[in-house]
C-alpha cells in the first residue's frame, strides 16, 4: 500500500542531468519512501486501535479518491488551493522566514474578492474575475505584508505573529458574514451568492474549475523564478545568511516584506478561488484547515513548486478518500490531519538521520 | 465606581492567567536553554485532552492533572528527540509537533466520543478558601477563594522562577543558552540541559491544559486550547526571558481574556447585535500589540544568544 504513495512525494526531484546527481537523488527518493511506508504503518496502528482493519481502511481511501472521475476531480478540486498557497509558502520558506499565517490571509483574500465578485457592477466575468483576484491577492499580501513588516523593522518573530493573526482574521471573517456582507434573504449565516457571469467556468470533461490550471502556471513559474532566476538566489541568500546578502547589495528587509506580500496574496488568491469556483458564496468553514495543510505540503515537497505539486495531490487523496474512510468504517476525517502530519515527521526525521549519516562518512 | 462588578472579573482574570502563564513560564525556562519550543500550543492541547480522558474515566481531578502533565511531556519528548537528539530545525519541528497534535487530539477525542451527542463533562475542583486570608476584602475573594489546583500552579511557577534565577541548576541552563560552546568546555552537558528544558517546559504546558479543562472548562473539544500556546511564546517576550516578569505577562492577558468574555455575556452572546467576534479577537490584538511594543523598546537583545541553533559538540557556529 505504501508503493502507492511514495512515489510522488518522492517526485520532488526534477529530473537529474548526470548519474552522478541521480545518485543521491535516488537516495533521497528512497528515503522519502521508507519515511512514508512507516508513516503509514504507524496511521494503520491508529486504526487498528479504534478497531478498524487498516488494510480495508487504506483500500476504501485509495478507492474513495480515485475510484471513480467524479472522486478524482474532487481530489483535483481541493489540490488547488493547497497548490497556490504552497507555492508561496516554498517562496518565504526558502528564505527562512516561518509564515504559518496562510490561513488567515486566505480567509482575507476570500473577503475581498469575494465582496468585489458579489458586487460587481457590470455583468461581465471577463471584468469581474480579474478583478476579484486582484483584489484577493491585495488583501492576503496585506495580512502577510503585516507580518513581514513586524520582522524587518523591529525582528517581531513572525511565526507568533502571523499565527496570532490568523485567530483576528478568522474573527473578522465570522464577523462580517454574520454582520455586514449577510444575505438579508439567507437562512444560514453566509454572504449573497456569487452572481453566475463571476463564477470560475468548468475545465471542459474535468470537473474541476479553471482554477487548477491557475495553481499549475503558477508552479511553473515558481520552479523557474525559484531555480533559474537572480531573484531565486536572493531568496536563498537571505535564508542562509542575512549579512552575506547585505555585503552583495540584497535588502533582507526589502525582500522578507516583498516575501510575505507574494506569499500572504497567493493565499489570498486562492480564498477567492475557492469562493469564486468552489462555494460561490462567503461561508463559515470556506477553509478547513487550508493554510495548515499547506504547509505540510510545502515542507512534504521539500520546498519545491514540483514537489508540492506532488504532495499536494497526494495529501488532497488522502482527505478525500479520507471521507469515504469516515462513511465506511467511521474513522474521524482528523485520522487525514494525524496522517498528514506523521508523514512529515517521518521525512523531517529521515532527511536529519540521512544529512548525519552523510556527515559521519565524510 | 461599583467595586463589586470588579471582584469577579479580577478573580476570573486570575484562573484564566494560571493556564498561559505556566505554558509560558516553562517555555520561559527551555528558551533560556537556547531551545525554541514552538510546540507549546500542541503540548497544552495535548495536555487538555489527556486531562479531559484522565479526569473522565478514572472520576478524579488529581489524576486528571497527572496525565495533562504526561500527556504534555509525551510531545515534550519527540520534540526533544527532535531538536536535541538529531538537531532538526527547531521551527519547523515545533510546528510540525502542533500539527500533529491538532490532528491526534480531535482524532482520539473524535473516536472516543461521537459527534453529535452533547459532550461529556467531567466534575470540577471545588473551591478552597484559604482561612484569614479569604477574609481580607477585595483581595480576599480574587486571589484567595480558588481552586488548590490554582495554588498549587502558582507555588510552582514561583519555585521555576527562582530555580531558574537563584540556583547552580539555573545558571548551568542559563549559561548553555548563552554560550553553549563555553559551557559544553566547562563539564556541564548541553544536550542534558536542555532535555530539562523541554521536559519541564512541556511538562508545564501539559499542565496548563489540564488547569484550563480541569479548573475552568469541564469538557473537551476540538484546539479548545484557542491559541493560548502561542500567547505563551509571545509572553515570554514581552517578559524578557524573566520568569516573573513573563507570568505578569499573564496576569495581563487573563485580565483582558476577562474582560472580553464580560462583554460577551453583557452583550447577550451569539444573538446580539454587539459584533462579539471583535471582543473575541481582544485578546490576540493585545497580544499582538504588547509583542510589538516590547520589541520596539529594545529589539532582541534580552534574548538568550544561542536561542534556536541546534548545539553539535565540536562545531563552531
């Protein structure tokens, strides 16, 4: 069961050019792999504690996920948002910089570009979708430039900060749609309906909105500002050493405020992607737990946009045949957040076990 | 002004500081280690449900307490094996340990409880009345009418502190968190000492969230911990990395955790027309603002020096 998982984790790696660099690439890949088997093996023993087999369960998720077209595009659905969040996240992470606010900033981008989507004056979606992004990716890249701000001015420690403020943004969130942004007319506590010219069309024989192919451009782009870019190297340089960055003339402030505005509004894009292609409304529960995930999957895609391509189908999988899980053998959907989590323990453990291992032949 | 609406809120703001201020107290002690625990938020959440599942089924508070404390260290210890035995990051190990544990608690509590049935509860503590004191008036009520879980949370924070600043074993801790190179040269073991750090630390954490479940809340559900973990890390800033100071810092954050949930019932709860979310964010706007503000007086420099670099003997760093 667990060949059915590894490889695409292990997919993190771009293809090398020479044997030589395939070598320990392979290695990695295989490490990956035994991280992941035992992952699975420990989520199997929390099954087997509530009294369910881990095989069938495993089986059911394998079956709940891709089983059928319909599933798959579900898988596809919820890939995107992990997808645009994480490639942000790989973004200031490289840079060292620990933004664990994407969820907050998601929460905010959705607002904007919810609200500009809803009440758009003219009837066009060739207007109105641009704009809702834009307008999502402003707000998030605020939240986020918050943050960034606090660190490069007075070294506020950002992973405080930013998760303190996902706690304010979910507040202000559950504020506005049971208050100002409510649909007079709704039963339930939720924002107007997207009118139907801004809702994001359907990939033709998918089943999935356009969205995705949003998430992957951006993957390309990232995998090429990041690698082959000075801009890339920049990001590396003010991870690794803020005075060696200075001495070549790079502004770590500049750049951890820049960071934090590219990632904080690519979350924010996709809150509005989620409202303009998943919910077509502002809702209680428009994230469970999105800006978490996405950085397990960012830290499971060893911080790279391809590999988070991976992860991020792999742990959308999971969820989604995790629900089937819960319908059949009534396991709680958090078994899917306990499994995500155990699989990037076993691959932080791996990779230090392997970096030590290294150490000691040298 | 009418004193009476004040003593209860100040005896509120009391108990709601126990379980903050012991998270960040014990984070206080593991900083000054040199090792970041970013995993407090997971260890007290941790700690809340073990506390929960011990008070539950074995029909007793004290045992309640027991297993918060080893539910909280359970973490403690991969975040040990984590940062100290194989050198991870320690950002990213703290986080991954509150990750798990978000998903592990509501996992457990979720296969344990059903969904959709009214969630059990356990007894709480009865309060003590310490006797003289209690009498004093104003004070009296607020600072002596408690549970003993509440005295005994704040003897141990006072006895941490004073461990911390006063003793051998406080300078050692000290000393490997400020030059750990000169330390590990002076015969004291780095490693060792910052295992204590974060035995203790999350022990205190796991405690924490047995003091909010078995003093304050009664039952279990979902991150009831709501941040707090995180408030704890931010307290020790504000605090300096002085013990005492940092437990201020609390006794702050519970009188405006008070006063927010003051409001919220003046206001008439969910049905009001009073926007209730925006006193609920109080507490973290504050925090927030504290965070900066201590930051602004005087960057980092009261932070210890080798704080969140892993040590590894024979290496310079």
């Amino acid at each position: 069961m667990s060949t059915n998982l590894a490889p695409p984790v292990a997919a993190a790696a771009p293809p090398p050019a020479t044997i030589t660099r395939l070598l320990p690439r392979l290695k990695a890949i295989a490490i990956s792999g035994i991280a992941c088997a035992a992952a699975l093996m420990l989520g199997g023993l929390l099954f087997k504690v509530s009294g369910v087999d881990p095989l069938a369960a495993y089986a059911t998720m394998l079956e709940g996920a891709f089983g059928s077209w319909f599933a798959f595009a579900q898988v596809l659905t919820r890939t995107v948002p992990l997808l645009i969040i994480a490639v942000g996240l790989i973004a200031v992470f490289r840079a060292n910089i620990w933004n664990i606010g994407a969820e907050g900033q998601f929460l905010i981008g959705a607002l904007a570009g919810g609200f500009v989507a809803i009440e758009f004056p003219v009837e066009s979606g060739w207007l109105s979708i641009p704009c809702a992004m834009l307008a999502g990716f402003a707000a998030g890249g605020c939240w986020g430039a918050i943050v960034g701000w606090l660190r490069a001015k007075w070294e506020v420690h950002e992973v405080i900060t930013s998760l303190l403020l996902n706690f304010i943004a979910a507040l202000v969130f559950s504020y506005l749609i049971r208050g100002p942004l409510r649909d007079p007319m709704g039963f339930l506590p939720q924002s107007k309906d997207v009118p139907a010219f801004s809702q994001l069309p359907f990939i033709p024989g998918l089943g999935t909105n356009i969205g995705l192919l949003v998430a992957l451009a951006l993957v390309a782009l990232f995998a090429y500002l990041l690698s082959a870019t000075p801009y890339g190297m920049k990001i590396r340089m003010i991870g690794s050493s803020a005075s060696v960055a200075r001495a070549v003339g790079v502004d770590p402030s500049r750049m951890t405020i820049e960071l934090m505005v590219i990632s904080g509004g690519l979350a924010g894009l996709a809150g509005v992607i989620q409202v303009l292609g998943v919910q077509y409304a502002l809702l209680e529960g428009l994230s469970p737990g999105f800006g978490f995930t996405a950085i397990m999957v960012a830290l499971l895609g060893r911080l790279h946009p391809v590999g988070a391509l991976a992860a991020a189908v792999v742990l959308s999988a999971i969820t989604v045949g995790g629900n089937a899980m819960q319908i059949t053998h009534g396991i709680p959907a958090s078994a899917v957040a306990t499994l995500s989590a155990l699989l990037v323990l076993f691959l932080l453990v791996s990779d230090h076990l392997a970096k030590r291992a290294r150490g000691v032949e040298q | 002004m009418n004193i009476d609406f004040l003593i209860p809120l100040l005896s509120m703001a009391f108990v709601l500081s126990i379980p903050v201020g012991l998270a960040a107290v014990g984070e206080c002690i593991c900083q000054r280690t040199g090792l970041l625990n970013l995993g407090v938020e997971g260890m007290m959440l941790m700690g809340a449900l073990t506390a929960f599942l011990g008070a539950f089924y074995f029909d007793s508070s004290w045992i309640g307490v027991l297993t918060g404390v080893a539910g909280g260290v359970s973490l403690g210890i991969l975040m040990g094996v984590l940062c100290i035995s194989i050198k991870a990051e320690q950002v990213v190990s703290g986080i991954v340990v509150v990750l798990l544990s978000l998903g592990l608690t509501s996992y457990l509590y979720g296969s344990l409880f059903h969904v959709g049935t009214t969630p059990p509860r356990i007894e709480g503590l009865a309060l003590l009345h310490i006797p003289l004191l209690s009498n004093i008036p104003v004070i009296g009520p607020i600072l002596f009418q408690q549970t003993s879980l509440v005295y005994a949370s704040l003897a141990l924070i006072v006895l941490l502190s004073w461990m911390l600043e006063r003793t051998s074993l406080g300078l050692a801790l000290q000393a490997v968190g400020e030059k750990p190179e000169a330390g590990d040269a002076a015969g004291l073991s780095v490693d060792g000492l910052r295992w204590f750090g974060i035995l203790i630390s999350s022990a205190m954490a796991g405690l924490g969230g047995a003091v909010l479940i078995i003093a304050q809340l009664h039952l279990f559900a979902d991150h009831i911990t709501a941040g707090r973990g995180w408030i704890a890390i931010a307290l020790v800033i504000f605090g300096r990395w002085k013990p005492l100071w940092v437990f201020a810092g609390a006794l702050l954050f519970g009188v405006v955790d008070a006063i927010q949930l003051k409001i919220q019932v003046v206001a008439g709860g969910i049905d009001s027309a009073i926007p209730f979310e925006l006193f609920q964010a109080l507490p973290y706007v504050i925090t927030m603002a504290v965070l900066v503000l201590s930051a602004m007086r005087a960057r980092r420099n009261a932070q210890p020096s080798a704080l969140g670099i892993p040590f590894i003997k024979g290496q310079k760093h």
